[in-house]
C-alpha cells in the first residue's frame, strides 16, 4: 500500500493563479480531510469529506474547493492564488478514529 | 465549539532525560479521543500515543506515556528516556468520539530539542 499520496511536493504560484492540489489513498477509507499549517497555528481543518459525493466545510474554508467523485482521490482546488494561503497543506484519510496523513505540499504564493 | 492549547511553544530536555508537553482542550461533549502527534523535520506527521475519553487508565507507548485528567480537561504526554530522535514538533489533537468523522482539532504545537 502506498498509504496517501500527496502531489506536488512543493509549488510556487503568482497571485491569481489557479491549481489542484492532489490526494489520493489506497486504503478504501471514507473520511479525508485537507489541513494547511501555518506556523504558532497548529494544524487547521480546510475541508472534508465522509464518502464519495459528500464534502463538508472545515475551520477555514474561503479560497479553497472540494469535490469527491471516488473514494480514493479527494483533490484541493485554489481557484485564485492569495499570498495568504502560502502554507504547507496536508491530506489525511481514515476509516475509524486514527488519520493516516500524506507528506504534504509546501505551497508558496508570490 | 472545541478547544486545544499547548501553551508552551519550545521545551528542551537533555539526552536520556525526561520530559513533560503540556495540552489542555475545552469540549463539552463526553465521548470524544485525545492525540498526540510527533512531526519531524520530514514534516511527516506520525501518531505517538491516543487515549479514549472513557477510559480512565492513561495509556503508554513505550517509552511515551500521556497524564489524562479528564475533570481538569488536561492531556500532557511524557517522554521519557529521550533520544536525539525524539526532536520534534508535537502537537496535541482532538476528535469527536461515536460521531467522529476523520476530523481533528490541533493545538499550536510545541517544538522539542533534545541536547545531546
């Protein structure tokens, strides 16, 4: 198994810009979530989803979009660049009470 | 809404010492699982040590043991023995329990150096 996979590992965009930040597991879960951090801020929740066609607002959703239309991919979409969102994000899936996170996508917005 | 606080961002132990992170978190709900989370310079987030709110025994790791004190809402994890390779951020997590979906709540986090 290659447990969750996150691409790319790193990014620079300009301001405005748009790009999909991938995920994907293959353990057949039904809970995936994307966090960024951002440092003295611990981990914060962005979206989830519990299953194919179901997706649900985190803590800090503006900026970003979500779609599910399998179990195995649950990609992040930043429709419009803002140096705000300059942060390290993180992709986890679980089927019960322990999350199995990806490496992470350093993200950096100029 | 739930809370969780690491109020001490750095703490430094020697080598082969042992060492206390602190947690607190705020719910009003009774059924819910404590974290903690160690995360390397790999930026690999990787699960120490959980407890279950009903249980009342604290759980152990090996050498990673957490204090649970669920009247004070207090959730701080002991290393002991430690090793260069125990430097690391950690962080403190939250989850709801028989609604759980995958979601976590995390504290600020707090950074360890181990001195050599």
């Amino acid at each position: 198994n290659a447990g969750v996979t996150q691409t790319p590992k790193f990014q620079v965009l300009k301001t405005g810009q748009s790009m999909t930040l991938q995920c994907a597991q293959d353990m057949n879960h039904e809970y995936m979530s994307w966090y960024r951090q951002d440092p003295g801020m611990g981990l914060r929740l962005i979206h989830y989803s519990v299953g194919a066609g179901i997706t649900d607002q985190g803590e800090v959703p503006n900026g970003y979009n979500v779609s599910r239309s399998t179990t195995e991919d649950f990609p992040l979409r930043l429709l419009s660049a803002a140096p705000s969102q300059t942060s390290v994000y993180f992709c986890a899936s679980s089927r019960g009470v322990e999350q199995f996170f990806g490496p992470g996508t350093r993200l950096t917005v100029l | 809404a739930q809370t969780v606080t690491q109020s001490q961002p750095e703490m430094s132990v020697q080598e082969a010492e042992t060492v206390t992170l602190s947690c607190t978190y705020d719910t009003s709900e009774s059924d819910y699982y404590l974290f903690w989370y160690k995360q390397p310079p790999s930026r690999q987030m990787i699960l120490v040590i959980r407890q279950e709110a009903y249980k009342q025994q604290n759980a152990t790791e090996n050498r990673f043991s957490v204090n649970f004190q669920k009247a004070a809402k207090s959730f701080s994890l002991k290393i002991s023995d430690s090793q260069l390779g125990d430097a690391a951020m950690y962080f403190c997590a939250y989850s709801h329990g028989s609604s759980n979906t995958g979601k976590l709540i995390f504290g600020q986090g707090t950074t360890l150096q181990v001195k050599p």
